[in-house]
C-alpha cells in the first residue's frame, strides 16, 4: 500500500509539473521566426507590429504592467497570436496587448 502512495504522488508531481507549463510562451524553434528592433516586431523578417506605449496599472493595492502593440498592416490576422505569444515570451510578468488593423 505504501508504494502505491509513493508512486501516486511521484505520478501526480509529474501530470501537475508538466500541466504547469506555460502555454501562452513560444517554444525555441518558433521563437527563431521572430525578432524585433527598435520598436518594430518582425515574423519571417516582414515587420507586423510595433510597440506603441507601455501601461502601469494600480488597482486595489495590486500593480499590473501591460505592453501595447500595434500591427503595422491590415494582413495580420494570421499572426495575431504569434504576435502576442512572441511578446510574452520576452516578457513573460506582462500584460499584453494587440491592436490588430481590420478592413470594414
């Protein structure tokens, strides 16, 4: 019975460790799709966003940063998530946000 115990709970540490995972990050091989200098994020080398302005919460006692993105064409939609994901993963304790350009 004490090994079924032990093995339960080296099975749970396992499930919950990997479930722990940070799935809004990219991995390493799509981050090397990305780059960005200056203010200008790129995808494949084809610039998609920019940095617009960065946001300093206060709210309850709790602060919260956010970083704000913008795409630079309407052609975007494809890569909204990447553009997010690619922001998050430089700055993984930020808030992000996009502001895609859309046709109407």
């Amino acid at each position: 019975m004490r090994n079924f115990s032990i093995l339960t709970l080296c099975l749970s540490s396992i499930l919950f460790t990997q479930c722990a995972m940070d799935k809004s990050l990219l991995s390493k091989p799509e981050l090397t799709e990305w780059s960005n200098r200056n203010d200008t994020l790129f995808f494949k080398k084809n610039p998609v966003a920019v940095f617009t302005h960065y946001e300093v919460e206060l709210y309850k006692g709790s602060v919260t940063k956010e970083i704000c993105l913008e795409a630079l064409t309407i052609d975007t939609s494809d890569v909204e998530a990447g553009i997010i994901k690619y922001a998050h993963t430089l700055h993984p304790n930020d808030k992000v946000q996009f502001k895609p350009k859309y046709k109407f």
